[in-house]
C-alpha cells in the first residue's frame, strides 16, 4: 500500500514516514500542497494524510483539488487546531477522517486500516461494475439504442444472429450482450477468430481431431463446437473461413451434430451460433467465396453496428470511459479532457471507429496535459 504524507513541517513528515514505514508501508513525502498534486498525478497513492495550516495552498483547498481530479485515496486531514466544526467541515469535502496533532500512532494505524478497507471496497465495486457495463456497447445515440433494443428482443431466444460492420466498431460486444443477455449465461461462451486461423488448421479448431489424424495430433482434441456445448460459439470474421469449413459448419446448424477430423463418429451438440464479418456476404455469395445456404442459415436476425462517424454524439461517453479504463490499468489517477478537446475529437473522421478512438485517448493520456487541451488534440492527434 502506498501512503502520502503532505505537511509544511519536516519533523512531522519524517516522523510519520519512519513510522508507518517501519509498519510495511510504502510512504512518500510532499512539504507543500503543489508539490503533492505533482506526486498524485504521477503515482496513484491509496490514503492520504494532509495538513489542514500549509503557507500557499492549505489543506482544504489540497482536499478539493484531489476531489476535483477524482483521486480516489483515502484522505485523512490532520491539524493541530482542529474542532468539531473543521472536522465537520472536512468531511463534508470528501475527507475520509480527521485527526487532532499530536498524533497517535494507534489512531493512525486504525484510521489506515478503516480507510483501506473503504478504498479495496470501492475498487471492487469498481471491477464489478466495468464486469458488467464494459460488456454493453457505450452510448446514448439513436443506433445504438436501437441496436440495445434488438439484442432485448433476440437474446432470450436460440435464434442465430448474423452481425455485420467495419473493423473496430464494436461486433463482439453485441455478440457477447446477446450471450450475457440471454438463458445461456451460465454456460460457456466461445469466441473463434476465423481470420486468425490457417485454412489447414479451421476444421481441426472447430471441429477438434483424434489422435494421429494427422502428423502434429499427439492427442485427442475437442474443438470450439464441442467446448461452446450449451452456450454460445461467436465466429468472429466469418467471410474469411473456407468454403471446406463453410460446409461442415452448415452441416453442424442442420443437423446439430458434428465429426471430429479423423473419426466418423457423430457428436452432439447443443450451440447458439452468432456469427460477425466486416465483408459484405452477398457480394462474396456472387464471387463464389461464401455458400449461400450458410448465409440464410446464419443471417436469421441482422445486425449492423454503425461506424462511429455515424455514431458521434457517443464520443464523449466513450472517452470517459477509456479515460477510466485506461488509468485503473495503469494505476494513474483519472484525468478529464476539455470540452474544446472533445468537440476537436468529434470533428475528426475515424476510419478506425472505436478501436482507433481508444488508441487516440491513450495517447493524449500519455503526451497531454491535465486536462488534455485542444491544442494536444492538434499537436498529438494525425500529427
């Protein structure tokens, strides 16, 4: 656990960090209110301990700042002319506790105590809700409620969907809000990049294989058919699969049976199929590159995810949350972009949709300031 220490006097400072040192803690000293905004931008500290009486920025206005930025520490004030009215008064800041100087190393070490368990409770909650929400698309625009509308609909039933958009716009959260939405949440769901797959190798990965069927099969494998039993098998990319798998997995949708390679032995299997391809299959189906018959099969609900050029009243909502993202991986505290950035951002055109905007925001996280300006966007964005 990291620990700051913000207080005008070195004595105090010193004595704190030699204590809660010695208790295990990792401490770090700041003797002005500046100096320890610096700190906190830098580190991500989990409680802080501040002095109310500071020259330059007090105590207080450290406390709002910290508020102001979202650093979510424990900050514990502490002063040496403390009363009910500035305990009060800092709790109703945000402060986590309040403690009268001279300082008692047992209150000390109890308040950390309290004010850890505050702080894991809240990252928890945290994690809990990113489980949940980071599975929806994020949004508030037209399409995208009309997409959350359909997935309502269609996820309860074992109907195959077929969802269709460009690369980056965000397929695989629909395929798994269908999954997460519908009676097969309990049950595994399997995702299968049929792009990132060799020709040789698709069936085997589908389908599984015995052993010695052929040169590298040094033992019996399942494929992702047999592992997705009772839930969902997503085919990411599924216009770049042969038309060899193309037909066996059609034979699977028919007959809800399968053969591994190497054995003529039916298997079978109980599997929602949602399947998503940034091609347009029709026009593969008139090139020969895709059977037709799989296309009906698969396209019983269509769902076209919408570019984000089409979708640009969500940037905002979607840079809060790759801010929040981002930070919580890196341990930083969340950092705020100005309005002026974010109205450049949504006038920029995004051939790499939702991908690339993600790539753009951990960018400017990294080279911006704190807020992230307009001018970053123009100095760090297509530079």
């Amino acid at each position: 656990m990291k620990i700051l220490v913000i207080d005008d006097e070195r004595p105090i400072r010193n004595s704190l960090k030699e204590i809660l040192g010695d208790e295990g803690y990792t401490v770090e000293t700041a003797e002005s209110g500046a100096q320890a905004l610096e700190l906190v931008d830098k580190e991500k500290f989990d409680v802080i301990f501040c002095d109310i009486k500071m020259p330059g920025m007090d105590g207080m206005e450290v406390l709002s700042k910290l508020e102001e930025e979202g650093v979510e520490a424990a900050v514990i004030m502490i002063s040496g002319h403390g009363d009910i009215d500035t305990a009060v008064e800092c709790m109703k800041k945000g402060a986590f506790d309040f403690i009268q100087k001279p300082l008692d190393l047992n209150r000390i070490l109890i308040t950390i105590k309290n004010a850890t368990e505050r702080v894991n409770l809240v990252k928890e909650n945290k994690i809990l809700k990113k489980k949940v929400y980071g599975q929806q698309m994020i949004g508030e625009s037209e399409p995208i409620r009309h997409i959350r509308d359909i997935i309502a609909k269609v996820a309860p039933t074992d109907a195959r969907v077929l969802i269709t958009g460009a690369n980056g716009s965000g397929k695989e959260l629909v395929a798994r809000s269908l999954h997460q939405q519908s009676d097969r949440s309990q049950m595994p769901y399997i995702e299968v990049n049929c792009a990132a797959i060799p020709s040789e190798l698709i069936e085997s990965e589908l389908f599984g294989h015995e052993k010695g069927s052929f040169t590298s099969a040094i033992k019996q494998h399942k494929g992702k058919f047999e592992q997705a039993d009772g839930g969902t098998l997503f085919l990411d990319e599924i216009g770049d699969m042969s038309l060899a798998a193309q037909a066996k997995v059609l034979r699977v949708l028919q007959e809800k049976k399968l053969s591994r390679v190497g054995s003529d032995k039916d298997i079978e299997v109980n599997v929602r199929v949602v399947a998503a391809t940034n091609k347009d299959l029709k026009a593969e189906i008139e090139k020969g590159t895709f059977r037709e018959d799989l296309y009906h099969r698969l396209s019983v609900i269509l769902i076209r995810v919408p570019s984000l050029d089409e979708r640009k009243d969500d940037i905002p909502l979607l840079i809060n949350y790759f801010v929040e993202q981002i930070c919580a991986e890196s341990g930083k505290s969340v950092r705020a972009f100005s309005p002026e950035a974010i109205a450049l951002l949504q006038e920029k055109t995004w051939p790499g949709n939702i991908r690339e905007l993600r790539n753009v925001v951990e960018r400017l996280l990294i080279l911006g300031g704190n807020p992230v300006s307009a001018q970053d966007v123009r100095d760090y964005v297509n530079a």
